[in-house]
C-alpha cells in the first residue's frame, strides 16, 4: 500500500510538507484533496451587524478621502492567506464601492518578524526596576521600559528575541506574543522584581492580588486636586507617593487658599514646595513604595513652624488604598487614631476619581518586503502613498498608528482586533492581518497589481488561491 504524497506548501517560508488531512506547523494551512487551503475563511465584517461580545464592526464612518471606512462591508485579512514568497500578488486585492468611490483593498496575513508589543500595565505597584529583564517561561523575552502616569509599561518581542536568540528563546517569545496578541493571559517575571499575569483588557494579577484601580495622580497632583476638599477638616494632608510625595501646606495648592503652616518635616528631597522625591524606594506598600509605615519618611515635628498638641495629619496614597489619621501629643508626636467620620468621605474620593486598572496590549511591526511587493510592484510607492494619508493601513479591519519615519512601521490596539486575529508561523513570527486600502485610480498609479483586482462578489463566490472560502459576517436580526 502506497503511503499518499505529501504536498509542500509555499505560504512562509518554512516551506512544509503536508500529508493528505494533515494541517502544516502553523495550523493554518492543510492539505485537503490534494490541495493546499487556508484552515479559516477570509472574513467580511459588516458594518450594519450590532456590537456582541465576539464581533465588532469596524470601519463604519463615511469616506473622507483619506481612510478607508467603509460602507456596507469591510473585507479584512483574516483568512486571506499570506503573501510568499516575495514577488506573489497579496491573496486578495478587492475592487468595491466606497461612498460612490471606487476602491482597492488589498489584503494579506503578514509574516511579522520584526514586531512585537508594547504593554502599559495599571499600577502603582513596582513591577521591576527600568531595563530589567521580563521573562515567559524562563527566556527573556523584553524588557520593562519608563513608567508612566500610574503605570508600568513594558517592551516585549523584536527580532533580536524572535530569532537572534536560542531556539527556546524564539520559541517562548513566539508563544507569549501571540497569546499576548490574541488577548489571551499570559505569566511574565521581572528580573529582580515581581510575577504579573498580563491579559489585555483585564487588570493585571500582580504577584498573585489582583489590581482594582490606577492612582489618580502623582502626590502632587492628588494634592491639587482635592486640597479645598480637607481644608478645615484636617490640619495637614501628605499625599504619598514613590515619585512625588505631596505636602499640603507647603504646596502653591494650600497656599493659594491660605492654608496654614504646620512645622511638618518630610525625609525625601525636596523640589518645588510641598513636592518632594524619594521619600522611600519603589515596592508594594503605600503609593508603591516600600513603607508599611508612613510615619518612617517624617522628621522632626518644628513648633517654630506650626507644629502643636492636637494638629490632626491625614497620610493617604494616590489611590486611596492606604490611609491613616494621626493626632500630635505634647511632644509633637503622632499618635494614630480612628479615622473621623466626617474625614472618610475625602479618602473615598480619591478612590472613586481612581480608573479601573487595566492591560492593554499594543501589537508593533514593520510592514517591508513580501508585504508591500504583494502590492505593487514599486514598493516604494506605496510606503509615500501611505505616509500622504492616501492609502489607509488597518489590520483586522482595527486603525492603526503609523510612526513617522522610513517605512510602514504600526501599531494597533489587540482589543479592537477580531478574536483569533492572530497566528504564528514557526521561523518563529507572528502572522496578523493587514489591509490596505486606497481609490483604485491611485492604486493604478503608483503600479498595483490591476490584473489580479476581483470584485467582492466574485471573492465571495470563488474564494482565494488557497481555496479560502469567504466568511460573511452579516446584519444582526
């Protein structure tokens, strides 16, 4: 008995052979009959369809000559098949009518080697230290980067970790991007610093607790936000805070309200009045700190200054998570109490201006080679159309971000992305949908591939070169 041949695939360059039945490494190529097709169908988004916990229209603002929006329908990425090797027309270049304007919409799952995704996580909490390592399975797979206002924010992927690295290291990095990309939760580790479970769209698990909510703002900033709030309910308010610790009878916030002078002394280094920096070092405690105690960054109370038996201090961190009352006795020194009844609305505030912490996930990468040969047979002049605003670039029908710059480097939020948009071919890369779209006499103009243009209606009957049926996802009933 024969054993069937096996048929080799030209999709990406990994070139499988592909038994009878069989799916090639990446799961989404198959021989079927003796012919090669796409595992999922190339996807119609229709704009009219309500908004469901999978499916979201997209695109469905008129023309304006600039991007692609839509009219009916968008035809997306997903499922197209991919543009290998190099001089092959994309999958699909669609001809149809945009607001009375008759486009092009050429579409591809591009390989991404050179991508990766940048990861802004809610919290005040120190994840790790800038340029620390983060890790998926052991391997190193980026780095934590500058925070900002009230989050960590990491830099995950690129080709130096996809494919400069071992093989298990393209291999770990592969698997958390696409997992990452497809809004799937991942582990990573910090060298040096904390364990955090990143999701996108889900607030991030943080050394196993679960994070509720990003600060409002620095110590400074919670000081001018809320200072007329306390003024006559408290005699002195300390915001904590890792960066910024704000003072509030030394702040231009209580002076412009004329709030008194208290004699207090914060241990940190002073900047502007009532702003101080590293009173503490980074950690889990109050206002992401390392202080269990916030009476450890006073000094010295000054009765030259203010200080006297009785003074009320409120201590709070950005968040209002951590708060605590205190009252100076004789020797001008604070003695804890219970938190005053007509002081505890103040707190909640703080809390309640405070946004739910979330992650968000940003898919980065470099649209060159195949990708743009898949369009026109001067690359070139696709990258000046695109940077003109006359050719729109989408991936899964999501907008993008371009940076400014050579090339067609973008960026999209995976929330605004399909489910499953994303796959992976084992060089290791990332495969994500990619759409261009620009009015067909432009397309011609700048060398388009004109001979290969199908109307909808014929995509939607025959399909692609990989025999990918058209998935339309209709109106809701």
């Amino acid at each position: 008995m024969t054993r069937p041949e096996k048929i080799r695939c030209d999709a990406c360059p990994v070139m499988c052979y592909i038994a009878e039945g069989k799916v090639g490494a990446c799961d989404r190529y198959a021989n079927e009959g003796g012919k090669i097709i796409r595992c999922d169908p190339l996807t119609i988004l229709d704009r009219r369809m309500a908004k469901g916990d999978e499916i979201k229209p997209f695109l469905a603002a008129d023309w304006d000559g600039q991007t692609a929006t839509g009219d009916d329908v968008v035809v997306s990425a997903i499922g197209a098949g991919t543009t290998y090797p190099d001089y092959k027309p994309a999958p699909f270049i669609v001809s149809r009518e945009i607001a009375g304007i008759d486009c092009v919409t050429v579409v591809t799952e591009a390989i991404f080697s050179y991508c990766g995704v940048k990861v802004k996580i809610d919290t005040d909490r120190h994840l790790g230290d800038e340029a620390s390592l983060v890790r998926a399975n052991g391997e190193v797979i980026g780095h934590v980067m500058t925070s900002e206002y009230g989050s960590q924010m990491f830099s995950l992927g690129g080709v130096d970790h996809l494919t400069g690295g071992s093989k298990a290291e393209g291999r770990a990095t592969c698997d958390a991007l696409l997992r990452l990309c497809n809004k799937q939760a991942v582990e990573l580790s910090i060298d040096g610093g904390s364990t955090v479970i990143v999701q996108a769209g889900q607030p991030p698990i943080v050394d196993g607790a679960t994070e509720i909510r990003m600060r409002v703002g620095c110590g400074s900033a919670t000081i001018g936000m809320f200072a007329s709030q306390w003024q006559g309910l408290v005699d002195e308010v300390v915001v904590v805070d890792d960066h910024i610790t704000g003072v509030v009878s030394e702040h231009q916030a209580g002076k412009v309200i004329d709030w008194p002078a208290t004699g207090i002394r914060i241990l940190g280094r002073r900047s502007t009045p009532g702003r101080y920096f590293k009173v503490a070092g980074p950690g889990q405690g109050w206002g992401g700190t390392d202080i269990d105690d916030p009476l450890t960054i006073l000094g010295p109370w000054r009765s030259e200054k203010g200080a006297r038996s009785g003074l009320r201090l409120l201590m709070v961190s950005t968040t209002g998570e951590h708060a605590a009352y205190y009252v100076l006795n004789d020797a001008l020194e604070p003695q804890e109490q219970s938190m005053p009844d007509h002081l505890q609305p103040s707190v909640d505030l703080i809390a309640q201006n405070c946004e739910a912490a979330l992650c968000t996930v940003l898919f980065m990468g470099g649209a060159g080679g195949s990708l743009r040969s898949g369009v026109t047979e001067n690359p070139i002049k696709l990258t000046e159309s695109v940077k003109a605003a006359h050719t729109t670039v989408t991936i899964g029908g999501a907008p993008v971000y371009r940076w400014p710059g050579g090339g067609i480097t973008v960026m999209v939020d995976v929330m605004d992305v399909p489910d499953g948009a994303f796959g992976y071919v084992p060089t290791p890369a990332l495969v994500a949908p990619l759409e261009f779209t620009v009015e067909r006499t432009e397309y011609r103009q700048f060398g388009g591939h004109d001979a290969q243009i199908r109307d909808l209606d014929d995509v939607l009957e025959t399909g692609g070169e990989f025999g990918a049926d058209a998935c339309v996802i209709g109106a809701a009933e």
